[in-house]
C-alpha cells in the first residue's frame, strides 16, 4: 500500500511532540492486551464493507434509517454470537459495541437492540432469580427473544413513584393482570420497543390481595414470536423522529389486561406467593442497581464523546490557517491563537479526567456488587449519590464540551460531514436518559444533607464524603498556595461548604413550619449546587490521585504531558467555579490572576503536544466518521467528497426547477 498523504502542517505537529502517542493509547486502552483485543474487534467490524454506509445517514428518511439500522444490528449481533461461542465477549465488547466509539462508528444513530444487552440482559441477571436465569438468560444471550426494558411512561421518567402502570395479581389463575389505564400511563422512549423487540422488562405498581406492595419487574411477551403480530391486548409502535439516536426505534406501549404467569414477575428482591402474599425485598434500593450500572457505564462514554469532539477540533485546528497575529507574517495555523487553545484543550484534559472516573468509578461499582451479593449494603447509598452526580456533571459538560469543539471550527463546524450534530446528538441525550440530570443532582444532594447531620453529631464518614469532617473541624481554608494540592483540597473545603450552606437553608424553612419535602424543594438551588461541587471535588481528587500515580508508572516524556494535562483540568476546574472559591475561601485578587496566568502557561505548554494527545485517543477514521478530523488532515477534499454524496447533486437541474421555480419566474408578477 502507498503510503498515506497527510497534510503537512498535521505531520509537523506529529514530527515535533516529545512522546510517543503508542505508550498513551494502550494507556488509554486498559493496557497491551485489551489494545490488541480493541484493535482486533476494530478489523473485525470496522473492515466489513456490509457495515459500511453506502449513502450517509443524514439522507435517509425515518422508515429508511430504522431499517439500515436493524440490518447492521442483526450483523452485528451475529458476530458477538460468534464471539460468544469463541468465548471472545468480554464486558469491554459490549461496551465498544454498544455504547462505545465503535458502536458509534458502525451505527451512527444508535443500535435498536442496544437495550436487548444494556438493559434487558443486566436486569435479568441482576433481578431474576437463578431458576428465572436458567430460564431467560439462554435465549437472551443467544438472542432467541429480543428484549428491552420499559419502565420510562408518556407522564413520569424520573419519578418512579408516580409510574401509572399497575399489575393486579390474580391468585384464582396465578396470574398479574397488567394495564396501562390511562394515555399517560403509556410506556414511552424504550429503545427498539418500536418494532424490534418481542418482549420486554414491564416496571409495574404491583397489587396482591388489593395492596399496594411498590415497583415491580414483569418478563412480558410483546409480539408473536413467528409474525412478529402485537400481543393480544398490546398497542405498541415507534415514536417518531427526534434530536439524535433516529436509528434506535424507540417505542411506545400500552397494555390492556395482559395476562403474564406468577413465575415471569422477577423476584430475586421481592416475592409474590401462589396465594397472593407478599415478600418484600430486605433492601428496597437493591431494585435500582441495574440504573446505577448504565450510569456508571455512561461516565465513561462521556469522555468518548469529549475524546471523538477533540480529536476533529485539534486536527482541524492544525490544519486550518487564518487570521495573521501579525500583520507582515502568513496567515497562523488556528490553533497559534490562544483564544483557540482555550476552547479546545481543557476539552482533551476532560475526555482523559472522565475516563479515569470512569475507570474508577466501575471498579467502585464492581466492588459494590460483590458487597451486595454478601447482604453488605453498607457503602450502597454512597455510590448511588456519587453515580448520580457523576453522571449528571460528565453529561452536561461533555455536552458543553462538544458544542464548544464545534464553533471552534466555524461555519464547517456546523456541516452534518463534520459529524458534530450527531456526536452532540448522542451526548446531550445522556443528560436526559437514566435519570434526568437535576433530579440526579438532587438525589445526590439528599445524600449529602444526610451525611451533613451525621459529620454534625460526630460520626465518621464513608470514603468519598470524609471531606466533609475535615472541614467541620478546618473551619476556615487559609494559605492557599495555589499548587495543584491546594486546589484539589480547596475543591473539597468548598463542596463542603456549599454542602453546609444547602443543609442551613433546610433547617431554616424546617423551623419556619415548612415539612422537610417543602423545604427541600424551597431550597433546590442550594442542593444541586451542593452535589455539583461534591461532583466536582471527587474528579478533582481523581485526577489529582490517578494521574500522579499514572505519571510514576510511564515513561518521563509522557509524564511531563499528564502533568500538563492534570494542571490544565484543575486550573480550568477552579477558575469555572471561581465565585465559589472566592465566597469560602480566603482568595485575593493575586490568587485568581496566578491562576489565569496557570492556565495560559498550561495552553502553551499543551500546544506543541496538543496533536499527538488527540492522535493517543487512537480514534478510527470510521469512529470519527468527520471530514473535518481525518488521520490525514485532507479537510478541504473530504468536505469535497462528502458534498458528491448528496442526492440534490447527482443531477444538474433538478426537477423542482421544472415544477415551481420556472413558472414562478416566468409568471411576471
């Protein structure tokens, strides 16, 4: 093969970077061998023409995209069934597949069988019992039924409580009875409820003996498994087309007394006797742990996202000259001016900070589980709060983030072949999917106020939260030095605080007579605030922890970039939240001027390596799928190529001239 002809201006950039791109891509990867396994699965699906999209998205109508999309899912799902039987399906497969750069690049707007694996499987797994599991979980794996889990209705997402869907349970049949009694009622947004799953995890307001018992999971058969005809009693369809994720035929479904067996209620928590009485779960927060997995695993799709956005607004800035600094001089590469550099590198030093929150963050979540397994349910409430806030602070500023990479390419920035529509697409839906992101905040936030009173009465406190005892007794946060410690503990003093300004608010309406859902809801800024900050200290320390420890453990000139890196993403950190500081913390003017001096040392001394980082994301062409953020640089002939793929121009008059824009003209009005 000839050698690939890249854009001289992005070859320099890749000539003069001090370290070697490779060691931070298996870095990144999780090490050499799951860097074989990604390069491996990368071959696999990425070189299979099948996979490939003849026509770009963009183009197809609703009906024409869903359709492509199952195709290539079913291929897709083929060659994990083959996996499987190689014994080659890891975790880390189906996360690249699914939700994932790769998944990305071989569906651009979505898979309508994701939910079949992300959410049908884990809930089975993780509510059924093990006779339910030998039951299911065969012919889910090797997808003799399609599933997905519809719990989100036309009136209520986040708010379970008020879900409308009920389950009565019949003792004379053994049988529930399960209807959806009003339009709101309705189950809406599962993906590939629409037209390709057959059945369904039903969450229902469970009914014995005339008793309201709480949630509960029903295994409901929505379609004939031969005709693929709706259910008797089944109304069920697509939703139509939306912001982003067109491809993953998400549905709606109403139920009219649908009869399912006693045995199809999931009852690994919670069980419903043949005679109708009822076990209720020892814990009844262990029911939530499949959310809490997706949110985990969404934490970490979020610095996929930054890392995808970052990549195309650095190439392209190496790439792209105008504007001269100086007058007698050519016309700079766009990313000489600082300004540049400032929207677009604390975006790289994010994507690296999110993944390793993420990474951390699982582990956490593994470890949690193996607890709960054991009847320890010690350190649950702690990671379901950080799991919220985490979830909702990655979304939001990973979607801030791209759409800050996209007007930093300009008007090309805006083109669908930049592919920065659909990268935010996809990433501003997290902040609304799996629990809507203040809601997220003000669970956390309920957590912490919780804590507050404890930390007050003198108890000790779980790990992510034992901030807050150091700063009851600190007091006050004096000689701040602005080194990099210093910023990660003042991260922790000002959590705390807004933590404590959050838990006075309450107890103040609290004595003003108000009940303490009132005064929490009366005191709502305060409390997302007060998660927001929690949030942010826990990346704060995460970096701070995880780089350190990373920069001792690789060579010296990659080390010096991480630091870089770590000194950018906290620098950048405090001056966002800078009227935080400033309110707890004993900070002068002289103080915030070194630390924006910090961040402009930190932008220069990030712009020789700044190419050669985003190369490290180790992103496919396919995965970025951007005529703007190419390996090779060619921007201008890949903008090119992208316009010859448009239907308008594959003929040079086209036929609407003919019907309306001629007689207009010709009509002399």
């Amino acid at each position: 093969m000839p050698a690939l002809e890249v854009n001289p201006d992005l070859q320099k950039e890749r000539n003069t970077a001090t370290f070697d791109p490779q060691e931070f891509s298996i870095f990144w990867a999780g090490g050499v061998e799951k860097y074989k396994e990604k390069k491996a699965l990368e071959k696999l699906f990425l070189e299979d023409p099948a996979l490939m999209d003849k026509l770009p998205t963009s183009y197809m109508s609703h009906k024409e995209l869903y359709e492509d999309s199952l195709r290539k899912a079913c291929l897709i799902g083929e060659k994990i069934r083959k996996l499987r039987a190689d014994g080659e399906d890891g975790v880390d497969t189906y996360a690249a597949l699914l939700g994932g750069s790769l998944g990305a690049a071989l569906l651009k707007e979505g898979n309508p069988m994701s939910l079949h694996y992300v959410m049908f499987v884990p809930t089975i797994m993780g509510q059924g019992t093990m006779e339910q599991q030998v039951e299911w979980l065969p012919k889910a794996w090797d997808c003799e039924i399609i599933g997905t889990y519809a719990q989100t209705e036309l009136g209520h997402g986040t708010f379970l409580r008020g879900l409308e869907t009920r389950a009565d349970y019949d003792a004379s049949t053994q049988e529930f009875v399960i209807n959806t009694p009003t339009m709101t009622a309705y189950k809406w947004w599962p993906g590939g409820l629409g037209h390709t799953a057959n059945y369904a995890v039903v969450v229902a307001q469970l009914y014995t003996k005339g008793e309201f018992r709480g949630l509960a999971p029903f295994i409901v058969q929505l379609r004939h498994m031969e005709t693929h005809q709706p259910m008797p009693g089944i109304d069920i369809g697509d939703i139509g087309t939306k912001l982003s994720m067109k491809g993953v035929n998400n549905g709606y479904l109403g139920l009219k007394n649908v009869r399912v067996p006693l045995n199809h209620m999931l009852m690994k928590n919670q069980q419903v006797l043949p005679d109708g009485t009822y076990v209720a779960p020892k814990n009844s927060v262990l029911t939530y742990g499949t959310m809490m997995f997706v949110r985990c695993v969404l934490i970490r799709d979020t610095a996929h996202s930054l890392a995808k956005a970052s990549t195309i607004a650095t190439r392209y800035s190496a790439v792209r000259r105008q504007s001269p600094i100086d007058p007698k001089e050519p016309e700079p590469q766009i990313m000489d001016h600082t300004t540049q550099q400032l929207k677009v590198f604390p975006q790289i030093s994010k994507a690296i900070v999110f993944k390793i929150a993420g990474d951390t963050i699982w582990n956490m979540y593994n470890v949690l589980s193996g607890e709960l397994e054991q009847g320890n349910l010690e350190r649950l409430p702690e990671m379901h709060a950080l799991a919220c806030c985490l979830k909702a602070i990655c979304s939001a500023d990973a979607s801030a983030g791209v759409e800050i990479c996209r007007l930093s390419c300009g008007g090309h920035g805006f083109m669908d072949c930049s592919n920065f529509p659909a990268i935010y697409g996809m990433t501003t839906a997290v902040c609304t999917y799996e629990g809507e992101n203040t809601v997220m905040l003000l669970q956390t936030a309920r957590y912490l106020v919780k804590v507050y009173g404890q930390a007050l009465a003198g108890e000790k406190l779980v790990p992510t939260v034992a901030y807050i005892n150091e700063a009851i007794k600190l007091k006050q946060f004096v000689n701040f030095d602005c080194t990099l410690e210093s910023i990660v503990k003042a991260f922790q003093f000002v959590a705390a605080n807004k933590t404590r300004v959050a838990y006075e608010q309450i107890e103040m309406r609290r004595r003003q007579g108000h009940s303490t859902e009132v005064a929490a809801n009366l005191s709502g800024i305060f409390l997302t605030g007060a998660a927001d900050l929690h949030g942010r200290a826990f990346l704060a320390q995460t970096a701070y922890t995880e780089l350190t420890a990373i920069s001792k453990q690789v060579s010296p000139a990659l080390a010096d970039v991480l630091k870089v890196v770590l000194e950018l993403y906290l620098v950048d950190a405090c001056l966002n939240r800078i009227g935080d500081f400033l309110r707890f913390i004993e900070f002068t003017d002289a103080d915030v001027t070194k630390l924006e001096m910090r961040l402009e040392s930190c932008l220069k001394r990030l712009r020789p390596n700044a190419v050669a980082l985003v190369d490290s994301f180790d992103l496919h062409d396919r995965v970025l799928d951007s005529a703007l953020g190419a390996y090779d640089g060619k921007v201008y002939d890949h903008i090119f190529e992208s316009i010859k793929k448009n239907p308008l121009n594959k003929e040079p008059v086209n036929e609407s001239f003919h019907k309306y824009l001629k007689p207009f003209m010709k009509a002399h009005l």
